[in-house]
C-alpha cells in the first residue's frame, strides 16, 4: 500500500476471506475485470460477464463467446463433482439447471 492503493475483494459467500488485488498484475480495466470476476460464484460471474456484454458495443460476439465457454467449463467442473459426492447431486443438479437457462439465454443471443 505504500505505493497504491489496493483492491480487496471480500466474497459474498466467504466474507472473511478477503482476497487483494495482485501487485505483480498490471492494473487496467480488463485486469481489474477478471480478478473481480474470479471472486464471484459460478453463476455470478457468468451473469456478470453477460451483462457486460449487454453494455458492449463492439466485439459483442466475442465477449459472448467467452461467456458460452464460461458455462461450458463450469457445467464441466460440476459434472465432475457429480461423479465424486453423490450426496451433493441436489444441489449441483441446481447449479446444472440455472446454467442451461444461461446457456440457452446466450445461444439466443448469438442467433441475432
């Protein structure tokens, strides 16, 4: 700190553990970006990335693209919970239902 200020993030669903800012990382919009967004749970950061793809004006698909690829990866990493803890396939279903609606949500967009 005594050269910047610092970034902290302290995540909803563990508020006690603050994450800061990286000081090796180059401090830029995108940067900033990603680090907040990698604080957020799954369907946060995916809902986050398309609202920010809402608000784009260019490279609309793109920033699209990597939202379906978000999913994708996410949807994969639950799948291999899924096949770890049989006891939590309630709530992974859960997380696996709200990630098809986003995906489908971002399939039709793409179709504009």
């Amino acid at each position: 700190m005594p050269i910047s200020p610092s970034l902290i993030v302290f995540p909803q669903a563990k508020p006690t553990e603050s994450v800061m800012f990286p000081t090796d990382v180059r401090i830029d919009v995108q940067s900033v970006f990603a680090f907040v967004i990698a604080q957020l749970e799954p369907e946060q950061q995916v809902r986050s990335v398309l609202a920010s793809c809402r608000r784009r004006m260019r490279n609309v698909r793109s920033c699209l693209d990597f939202a379906r690829n978000l999913v994708l990866q996410h949807v994969s990493q639950y799948l291999k919970f899924w096949e770890i803890y049989e006891r939590e396939r309630d709530a992974i279903l859960s997380h696996l239902k709200e990630f098809n609606d986003l995906h489908m949500s971002i399939e039709s967009s793409i179709g504009l």
